[in-house]
C-alpha cells in the first residue's frame, strides 16, 4: 500500500499518513538533553512525502552542476552543502519541474517521519546494539558516508534517518522551542542564528543517532557530516492547479 512517487532526478519520496505523534525524548529511559523536553503532542492533519533516503551526490550534480563532497560515490549522500545551498538547489528542482511543492522538512515532520509511530530511544526499539543494522555511525562507518539505502529502514519504508549523513531541517534552532511550540503543523521559531540538524552521521556515537536528538548548526556551515532529504508537500499543488485554472478561465473569456 506503500504511495512512493519518482520524480525528475530519479528521487523516490514517499508518502507519509496524516496524523499524530508524541515529539521529544525521554529523560529516564534515553536520558534526554533538555532541549528535547517537555515531550508534546504534534498533529499534522494533511500527507506529505519525504524522501525514501537523503540526497545522492548523482542527483545534486544533476540540479546544480557540481558536487562540493568530501567522500565520493554518486550513490553517497551529498555532504558538505550549506543551508543556503540547499536552498539553492530546492529553487532550482522546484523550477525544473514547475512547481513549488519541494522544500526541507520541518523539525517535526523529521521526528514524525523517523520515529514511523517508534516511541522508543530508535525506530527500532530501546537497544543500542541493535543501531549498526540501521545506521553508519561511529562503530560502523570506518570514517566516512555509504551508499543511501544499504541499510534496514523504518517501519515506513525510509533509509538513513539514524545515521550516514546528518540532515537539514527548514527550522531555525532554540533551545526552548518545545515549551513554545504549537501543536499543528510546528515550524519553528520565527527567527534564530542557526538551523536544525537530525540524526546523527557516520562520526556520532549512538546517543547522538536518537530520534530526538536536536543538533544546531549555522547556514553557511559545509560540513562533511551534513546532507539532506526533501519534503514534497500537497497543498501547494493543489493550490496551483486551482490559481492556474482560474487564469485559463479568465483568459478565456476575453
Ligand atoms: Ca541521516
């Protein structure tokens, strides 16, 4: 039953169910960073897809021209872009396939889609040992990324949420965000200094690989450890389909 759709560059997002999820970590049994606390309630009440693993170096080249990577392989995740250059490269796809759907995942939308409805420290459960079927990271990777996908996926179907590369989200990073944070659609603060990152990469120890764990960066930031996936989003679409009819009628009664 699995709504995966293929786009232009050959990326595979798939589609993610409206609906609820607890955010945050938990101090007993993960031992929390504050900053993950308190644990709120979070509801997205539309679909959205996400990429079924984060961006390959094939596919950046294909948008953008070159490939600023540390570690080379096409089917590696693209590292070493900065928040502005995944910008860059989010208007360049949306133009080539003209829309204005494609966009970073929020904070939450990240949680959502690697936790799969997981309330555990993993996708997969509480144990540690368990993480190296699901994630390059420290005691895995032998220093560097690995093909996208190589490894188990969640219960949804999406690779290298813990682990390989961390990943950009389209929210600005404060510390108490989750006691401000609305409960639909949370996009984060209004304004900050840097941007959130998810999930750890192939130099974290598996703490830093949790579904909770929140990272910071600032947006010129290239580093090595850093890539991304998409989120395409529906109600843009449909929203265009709408306008753009709207003008063919105009148009044609004149
Ligand atoms: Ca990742």
């Amino acid at each position: 039953m699995t709504d995966i759709m293929t786009n232009s560059i050959g990326m595979a997002l798939i589609l993610l169910p409206a609906g609820a999820f607890t955010m945050g970590g938990d101090w007993d049994a993960e031992q929390a960073d504050e900053n993950e606390l308190p644990k709120h309630e979070v509801l997205f009440d539309k679909p959205f897809y996400i990429g079924r693993v984060t961006v390959t170096q094939s596919q950046w080249q294909a948008i953008m021209g070159d490939n600023p990577s540390e570690f080379s392989g096409e089917d590696h995740p693209v590292d070493s872009v900065s928040h502005e250059d995944v910008r860059e490269f989010i208007k360049r796809l949306n133009a080539k396939e003209g829309t204005g759907t494609y966009r970073l995942p929020t904070e939450a939308e990240w949680e959502y889609a690697a936790r799969a409805e997981s309330t555990s420290t993993y996708c997969f459960g509480p144990e540690t040992g368990r993480l190296a079927k699901y994630a390059w990271f420290k005691n895995n990777s032998a220093g560097s990324t690995h093909p996208v996908g190589q490894l188990d996926p969640n219960d949804w179907g999406l690779h290298d949420m813990h682990g390989n590369v961390h990943e950009w989200c389209a929210d600005w990073y404060v510390r108490d965000y989750y006691a401000a944070s609305p409960s639909r659609h949370p996009a984060g603060p209004r304004k900050g200094v840097a941007r959130v990152l998810r999930g750890g990469d192939w130099g974290s120890e598996a703490w830093y690989c949790r579904c909770a764990i929140r990272s910071l960066s600032s947006p010129q930031r290239r580093s090595p450890r850093v890539g991304f996936r998409l989120v395409r989003g529906l109600d843009e679409h449909a929203g265009r389909k709408k306008s753009s009819g709207f003008l063919n009628k105009v148009f044609a009664t004149r």
